[in-house]
DNA sequence: GATATATTTAACTAAATAGTTAATTAACTG
DNA sequence: CAGTTAATTAACTATTTAGTTAAATATATC
C-alpha cells in the first residue's frame, strides 16, 4: 500500500476522468462541482478520483465556506519529466529500425571509452 | 476493456518492476529471463508485466529459437511527454505561490486578448 | 525420440479499483 | 431553526490486478 511516488502519480495519471480533471484545473482552481460537472458521474465518484490525485500530490485543496477547492500542484509531473530523461534518445535521434539505433548506440558507448 | 493509449501507457508505468524491466531494456534486447533475472518474483509474474508493457506497446518482441527477447518501444513515451507539455508552463517558470502564479497567468490571459 | 531449457497458459487467490445508492456532515440562507 | 447546497463517508458490487503453483508448449541437444 506505501506504492512509491513515481508509481503513484503514474497510476493517477492512468484514467481520462483524472486526467480531464488536471486539464481543467490548468485554467485555476475549481470547487468540487465545477469539476464533476462535464462528466456523466455521481460526486462520491468525484471525490474518490479527487483523493486519488491528492494522494499522488498532483492537486491541493483548501476550504471556503463549504466548498472545498482543487488546485493543480506540478511537482510530480515534472518528477514524471526527469524519468522520461533516460529514454528521451530513443526517440530523439531520427532511426528507422530500433535494432539498428540500439546497435549505433552500443557502439557509440564503446568509442566514448 | 478497450482503454485509451494515454492510460494503458501510464498504466503499464504505474509499477516499479515495469519501469526497472523498460529501464533494463535501455541497454539493448533482453531475453525473458534475462529480464526475469534481478526480480524476486516467479517467471509467470515477469510473463504477464510483459505482457502490459507489450499491450501498452512500450516493447516489442520477437522469436529466437526458444527465447523470445523483448526491445524497447519509446512511441508511448514520445505521447507521454507530449500530452505533458500543457503542464510545463507550470513548473518552468519561478515561483513560489501556485495560486500567485495562476493569477499571473490568467491576468497575462487577459492581456493577450 | 528422450530430455533439458525457455517461456507461456490455466486455474486459483487476495487485494485494489471504479462505480453505485443512501446516509452524513458542514455551512449558508430565509 | 428549517431548509438548501456542497461535499464526504459508508456500505456494497463487479471488475481488474498482481501474484502464486502446476501443467503445457516449443525449441535445442544428446
């Protein structure tokens, strides 16, 4: 249950429900019921993905009168942005055939050396 | 059933044996029990998160006689790091209020207009 | 053809997920 | 304080997940 941050936020991340949630929050923060309402779900669903994004720190929420506030928190999307570093070369090069750049690849390794 | 790429991708990368087995293949083709190899974690589990990487199209795998090695596929990441630039604004600039910088933004919004 | 190696499939289990409806809490409004 | 609005919690269900062990498949080797 104490799944790591990096898979936390990916597993957040892994629903188009949350996701339009975060893309709506671009624009600034939103009560609970601005958020649900494009989608065809009742609140408690609502809540339930709202505490998913909490958990993965990817929303904050705060308190006015009752309602009760999202707004976006990048941290962990730019944590997501630092992984993605290690694999940015393989598609950053323009290849073909994967087995060929790889091959490049190793080879570059060992004239580096 | 029939999920979305953007969240099979995040799915598949919402586990650190999937990305520790990804960052493996950085390094070139791998067999199965290459794979299988620094995991704690019988051959039948290793099968299936190939399996999610593979439906994710994250690898791809081929036949050598008994072996079926697996490559990396870094199309998902490319989508993965496009779908992220709408959030880059929020983490490149320097600050240290979000809600300050919201209201930066939407006044810049304003102006732009 | 018998046997060993590499990998997958089948069948099962425990836990987590995504949703529901109904009830509860909290704050505002007349 | 009665009623309304905003949101959450509780209790339940169906599905998916991540793992297991045991059996099956495919290829290579003797």
């Amino acid at each position: 249950m104490p799944s790591d941050p990096l898979s936390s936020t990916f597993h957040a991340l892994a629903d188009p429900t949350r996701r339009a949630i975060l893309a709506s929050l671009t624009t600034g923060e939103k009560t609970v019921s601005d958020l649900a309402e494009p989608f065809d779900m009742t609140m408690p669903a609502i809540t339930k993905h709202l505490k998913v994004l909490e958990k993965a720190k990817l929303i904050e929420r705060s308190k006015q009168a009752q309602y009760r506030p999202c707004h976006l928190n990048p941290g962990p999307l730019k944590d997501i942005d630092s992984w993605m570093e290690q694999y940015r070369k393989f598609w950053e090069a323009s290849f073909d055939c994967l087995d060929d750049y790889l091959h490049q690849l190793q080879t570059k390794e060992k004239n580096d050396e």
